[in-house]
C-alpha cells in the first residue's frame, strides 16, 4: 500500500499518493470532462444507484470514540460516516496559517449542498489535531467565533476531540500525514486537504482546500452523487456561474 504525505511542502505529490493510499478512491485532482449541458444532465438517471455490497475504503477507518462541540459522546463510523457523504478534515483552534481560510471555506461550500442531497445525509466532520486543548467548551467557542451557520437545512457540521493517541490512529488510516515525522509533528506544517466520500457507494476522493468552492463542488458531487444526473449537475451549475468563490 501506498503511504500518503500531507503537509504544506509537496501538497501537489500527496494528493496523487492519497488515491493510492485509499482503495476505491477515484480522484485526487479536480474532475475534467467535457461539460455537459442542463438539457444533457437532465437525460442522465435520477435513479439512485446501488449500496456497494462488500468490502468498503471505510473499513480500515478506527471507530474511535469522539467528543463533539455539545459535548456529546460519538463513534466516528456509526455516527458520522456510515453510508453517509462526509467531508472531513483536520484542524485545531489555536491554528493561525491555513484552517481560518479552510473554515470559509467549507462553510460557502455548506450553503451550495443545501438541498442537493437528502436531509441528514450530508456530514462535515472537522477533527481536531489538538485534542489534549480543544475541548468541546473550546470547539464551540470556535465554531460561535466564526458565526457558523448551523441551520438545519444545511449539511450538518460536527466538530470533533477525543484521545490524542485515536484521533491520531485515525489521521493516519486516512492518509493525512507526512513520512517525515518531524514535520508530521509539527502541526503548523499540516496542509489543508479535504478528504470526501460517499461511504454507501465506496467512492473516496481528495482536494486541497484552497481550490475554489465550484471546483471543490463539482468534483464533490461527481465523486458523491447518488445518481448520475446528481453527479454531473455541479458541471452544469460551475459553468452557468452557480455560485461564487
């Protein structure tokens, strides 16, 4: 198996490594392909496809137990991903290089999949790399600090802490770590990479969150869609202008 890297230096080499690293996974680079019309997406299947019976990426996922920013007590796969679409990353409070972005970031990109899956089947899941500090009184003065909108027609976005030594166990099982330990220790050095998937379908993909939230959507719904016209509507929104940067 292949191992990933994720750190500031290299981001471009990890995420080739990522696919690798996650059997299943189908892209680490924004999508191309020839972008079809609405009339064209509109002839595509609506019709939801197949749970993948056996094997899944998510297997070799730990089902650590977590503690979310209410301070309720979760197991991260039961919980969180089981047959879900999540997008997860990793992040800490004190953080001052690139979570602050990442954090608007995956909020705008939020507001764009309202409504576009069915309700509660969308997860953000941010994991803390500073568990021993982020507590959940800590979690969620970040969250209040970022005026979060936590409506519930959005996809629900739970901020996570737990024992160091788990979460840890479960950064490395999604491949967001660099080989050298030196730098993998030094958590001002961790990149900032989305990991998404559609658990139900066992389809895994990776992105750097500084790409602009219409690439990260249309390649998010061309990974997690349900449906062959869901997977290809991001295209059609992206090239009509459907939402902004």
């Amino acid at each position: 198996m292949t191992t990933s890297v994720f750190s500031k230096a290299g981001v471009a080499h990890s995420l080739l490594l990522v696919c690798a690293a996650l059997p299943g996974c189908h892209t680490s680079t924004p999508i191309s392909f020839n972008t079809p019309g609405s009339a064209e997406v509109k002839s595509l299947s609506p019709e939801r496809l197949p749970t993948v019976d056996g094997p899944r990426v998510s297997d070799r996922f730990p089902n650590i137990s977590l503690i979310d920013q209410h301070g309720r007590q979760l197991k991260f796969y039961d919980d969180l991903v089981r047959d879900k679409v999540v997008c997860i990353v990793f992040f800490y409070t004190r953080c001052t290089g690139t979570c602050p972005t990442t954090t608007v970031t995956l909020e705008k990109l939020r507001h764009t999949l309202a409504g576009v899956f069915s309700e509660d089947e969308v997860q953000f899941i941010s994991l803390t790399l500073e568990p021993d500090v982020d507590t959940a009184e800590e979690l969620q003065q970040y969250v209040s600090s970022y005026s979060l909108d936590m409506d519930e027609s959005l996809p629900d976005w739970t901020y996570c802490t737990g024992r160091f030594a788990e979460v840890d166990e479960l950064r490395r099982a999604l491949g967001v770590y660099d080989l050298d330990p030196e730098i993998d220790a030094d958590k001002t050095e961790h990149a900032s990479i989305i990991t998404f998937g559609n658990d139900r379908l066992n389809r895994w993909a990776a992105l750097p969150a500084g790409l602009g939230v219409s690439d990260l959507r249309k390649t998010l719904l061309r990974i997690c869609g349900n449906d062959f016209r869901q997977r290809y509507s991001g295209a059609v929104t992206s090239a009509i202008g459907g939402e902004a940067d």
